[in-house]
C-alpha cells in the first residue's frame, strides 16, 4: 500500500511538473507592491490604497493588511497616481510606473493630518540602458519602455532591434525564408526559434518554424519585457526565453502623431560580410509611412487607439563581375543546345527585390465598471516580396514571390471580485495564409559551384526552379495557420503571500501547408559554366550524372492542435 501511495505522489508531482513546462500562459501586465508606515516607521494597517491610471478612469483598490503591507496584480502598465488614506494620518499621494510583466516596490510614509504631502517615491529607470537588476525577483529580464521605443535607432524599424540590449540577448540571423524583416533574438545560445511570444496576453507563436507571427509597429507597442532566464510558469512554456509585449491605449485626451522615416539609397553603406569589395555596392531604400491616433470614445469609459505603418522597400541584387561571366557562360551553353527545352538565357545586370508591408493595429479599451475593465484589440501584417531569394549568385529564375497575410484579434476582460481577489480572462483568435510562387516552372533547376557560397545561403540552384530548400531547412509554398486561445487567470494576495494560478486552452483546427508536387530534378555540376564552354562534351556528361530527381507527389501536409496547460 505504502508503495502504490508513492507512485501516485510521484505520478501527480511529474503531471504538474509536465503541465506547468508545456504551459503557454503569458502575463502582459505588471504589479504594485508597498509598505505603508507611520512617522516612527511603524506599520499601518487597514489603509486604504487606490491606484489610477493616468489619462483613464480604471482604477483598483486594496488596503493594507496587520503588517501594513499591500499587493496590487494584474495592473495595466503605464503611469499610476496612487493615493493612501487612513484614520489619524493626512492623505498620501504619488505617481508611480508600472512596468510590463514586473512588480514595483513603494514604502509610504503617511505624516499627521496637519501636514499635507505629496508622497515622493523613487523614480524607476525609464530606459533599458541604465535599468538596474531587479533584485525583488527571481526572472531574468529587461524591460524596454516606450521611451526606448521613441529615442533609440531601430534598424529596419523592428522593436525586436532593442531587446539587444537586454544582458543576456544576442542578434540571430533570421533561418526561416517564410520571415519577413522581423529580427530574431536568442538567449542562451540558442537560435531564438524557441522563443516563447506574446501580445496583449495573446499568443504569438509561429508552431511550425517558431518565432513571430506578427510583426508589430514599434509605434503601436506601449513597452515589452524580455525575459532570458528563469521565467515564472505563467511564461515558461519554453526552453529558452519569452518576450511579453502590451499595445498602446487611448486617454482622455485625443492624442495623435504622423512619422515619415527615410532610408535613401545614396547613403546605402557598404556591408563587407555579404556585399565585399570588389563587387558592386548593392542599391537600397526604404520609406516608412506611419500614423497613430487615440482619445476617447466616451469620456472615463471607452478609448480607442489605433497606428498604421506602411514599408515601401526597394533592395536590390547588383551582380558581381564573377557572377556575371558565369551568367555569361550559362546563357552560350543554352544558346548551343546543351540545356534541353532552354534555347537562351537573359543575364541582366541587376534584379530588383520590392518588398511592400501594410501593419495595422486597432484597440478599444472600457471600463465597465470600478470592478471590470475590457479591452478588444484586432491587428493585421500584409506584406508582399517580389523575386524573394534571389542572390548574388542566382539569376532571377530562383525567386519567389511571397505573400503573407496575418490576422489577430484579442478580447481580455479583468474583474476584480474584492480587492484580494482578481480574475483575467483573454480570448485570442489568429489567422495566417502565406503563398509563395515560383518566378518560373521548369521542372527543373542547374546548381554550379560558384552559386554554393555563404553569401548564397538560401538555396542550392542557380538556373531554373526554386527548389525550396535551403542549407537549413525545406520550406513550403503555402502555411495555413488558424489559432484560437481561451485563458483564464486568478490571483489572490493574503498577508505575506501571493497566489496566482491559471488555465490556459489552444485550439489549432488548422495548421497545415504545401510543399511543391510537382516533379522536379536538380542538375548538380562539379565546375562552374565557364569551364564548359571550353569542354561541352564534359557539360553534358556532368548534366547527366548530376541529375537527382524528386518525383510528384501530393506535397500538402495538416494537423490539428489541441494544447491544456495548468500552472499555481
């Protein structure tokens, strides 16, 4: 008996273990932790607390238990004028900062009713570069305020830009082709696939590649914490780190900006890595167009804030001397016959890679009542590539055109049942449909030497069809992701002590894709063309014995997804 007793312990300790690492809960909100006492230092209990959020009529309550201490959870981050009373002491205020997925710590010392004061509470740091080590907690992170959003140079205007600064972060090149300019970031080593992401409380997790879904305006993001190690298990579903973004909210006041960034192609700098000397300078621009306006739709009851962000891209590939006497080549030996079903070739000097990007995002906050707020949030990333992977290399038959549309929508309500208890509901709904078509559809494709360099990571030919594999991975022509999340929260504060606890359901019907069918064989050649123009005999030896061909098949794939994860 005494045996199968430990065997059920053991089997209940290794459930919740397992269900609290698989979780995928995430807390965009942040917490209020404070002493009051009196002038001797002493604690004061049954004081009454009231944080409101500037510009807003959401406000929460609590009251300080017998050792004068209190909690406020689940606060929306943003600036706080808080407000302690209690009988036999003059009325205290300050204006706090509360940041995303951090607890912040005030003392107040309440004076005698003949002297009124206005509390002064240290200023937290309002920038991730001078943020000191947040000794109150056992999570590695950073948080990255609005102002480091507004001052700091944001290359290709990706919010993820900042997170470098974070300790513990480093820049990792992207390895998903399917991505669009939306920067990775590892911690720890790893590839920052494995990052867990959200939004608003919301899931962003790509679960077929990993990384982000959506792309975000950096005008849209009110901050965002990343966390590298040790997460708490509302955001440790991961094996590496977890980054927990909130969007901007509208005030009482309306609130508007306009924004025109300018990346001209005649200050495009030499990249030396992938663009060394002597080939030529590859020719770039970029315009973004971005706009944001908030305010109320009703005073102390509904905001809305809405940003648009447009990307108008122009890269493009200019090809190197080397590149284009292989070219060259290529084209005399289709004009000779030797690449059966191509009688020419055309060798221009210079591909261009357009690329078009629509952000848009739209929320409505409401405060229902003292006791519930809600907000709705829906946000969209449509964005186009022209001749996608082309590179140094590769003549314009390799490219794609790729075109990802990605809808999201997040309803969260949070209803203070008494000022200790407190529940959080988010229901979070997503939608992805990505294509990507072949500039051309041979059935076939020539891969030389020359093409297979690490300045040609992202595939294998040089002539002919894409094959949608590159060094790293085989991707697919089409993703279909549809995603549908309901959480629930609840958390107590009682004395010392700080319950949360949740549940978290993701329902994926759909998360499917298509790799090419069709058949295709890839010609892999020894030398490059320039040596089979003095030998075509050797050509078409080396065509025949390169060949590997794939056959056709039926490339669609599909599953559906149900995840349940419990954490306390």
């Amino acid at each position: 008996m005494k045996t199968n007793s430990s065997k059920t312990a053991f089997a209940l300790t290794l459930c919740a273990i397992v269900l609290t690492a698989t979780l995928q809960a995430q807390n965009s909100r942040g917490s209020l932790r404070g002493t009051v006492q009196d002038p001797t230092g002493a604690r004061v209990s049954s004081a009454q607390i009231v944080a409101q959020l500037a510009g807003s009529s959401v406000r929460r309550e609590a009251t300080s238990e017998d050792r004068g201490e209190f909690r406020i959870d689940d606060l929306l981050p943003g600036n706080y004028r808080i407000t302690v009373s209690a009988a036999g002491f003059a009325q205290a205020q300050a204006d706090v900062v509360i940041a995303v997925a951090s607890v912040r710590d005030i003392t107040v010392g309440l004076k005698p009713p003949s002297v009124q004061q206005a509390v002064s509470v240290r200023g937290e740091a309002s920038s991730i570069t001078s943020q000191p080590v947040d000794l109150a907690s056992v999570v590695y992170q950073g948080v990255v305020s609005r102002q480091d959003l507004e001052t700091l140079p944001l290359a290709a205007r990706s919010f993820a830009n900042i997170a470098y600064l974070v300790p513990g972060t480093q820049p990792i090149e992207p390895s998903d082709p399917t991505k669009a300019r939306i920067t990775a970031v590892g911690t720890g080593g790893s590839s920052g696939l494995n990052n867990e992401l959200s939004v608003d409380g919301g899931d962003n997790s790509d679960d077929w590649i990993g990384g982000f879904l959506q792309n975000f305006s950096p005008d849209a993001i009110q901050e965002f914490a990343m966390r590298t190690a040790q997460e708490e298990a509302d955001s440790g579903g991961t094996t590496a780190g977890s980054i927990v973004i909130t969007t901007r909210r509208g005030t009482n006041e309306w609130h508007g900006s306009g924004a025109f960034y300018e990346r001209a192609s005649s200050l495009n700098a030499r990249f030396p890595i992938e663009n060394p000397a002597p080939n030529p300078k590859q020719p770039f621009s970029r315009q973004n167009y971005v706009a944001t306006l908030g305010g109320p739709v009703a005073k102390d009851k509904v905001w809305l804030f809405s940003s648009f962000e447009y990307v108008h891209e122009n890269a493009s590939i200019a090809y190197s001397p080397a590149s284009t006497s292989e070219f060259d080549a290529l084209a005399q030996l289709a004009s000779d016959g030797l690449i059966p079903g191509v009688s020419s070739i055309a060798v221009p000097s210079s591909v261009p890679i357009p690329f078009r990007d629509y952000i848009g995002s739209l929320r409505f906050d409401w405060a229902q009542s003292p006791k519930s707020q809600w907000f709705l949030r829906a946000a969209e990333d449509n964005y186009v590539t022209h001749n996608n992977l082309v590179q140094q290399a590769t003549l314009p038959s390799t490219g794609l055109t790729t075109h990802n549309n990605y809808w999201n929508t997040v309803v969260s309500n949070t209803y203070a049942f008494n000022p200790r208890w407190l529940g959080t509901f988010v229901f979070d709904a997503s939608l992805l449909h990505l294509t990507q078509a072949r500039n051309q559809t041979l059935g076939f494709a020539l891969a030389f030497p020359f093409s297979a360099t690490s300045l040609t990571v992202s595939g294998f030919e040089t002539f002919g069809d894409n094959q949608f594999a590159t060094a790293i991975t085989l991707f697919p022509s089409l993703r279909n992701q549809e995603k549908y999340q309901l959480r629930y929260d609840v958390s107590h504060a009682a004395g010392d002590h700080a319950f949360k606890f949740g549940v978290n359901f993701i329902h994926e019907p759909v998360l499917s894709g298509t790799f090419p069918g069709n058949q295709e064989t890839l010609y892999s050649f020894p030398n490059d063309p320039t040596f089979y123009v003095n030998d075509p005999a050797q050509f078409v030896s080396d065509f025949n014995s390169g060949a590997s061909t794939i056959p056709a098949s039926d490339g669609s794939f599909s599953q559906s997804v149900q995840r349940f994860a419990f954490y306390a």
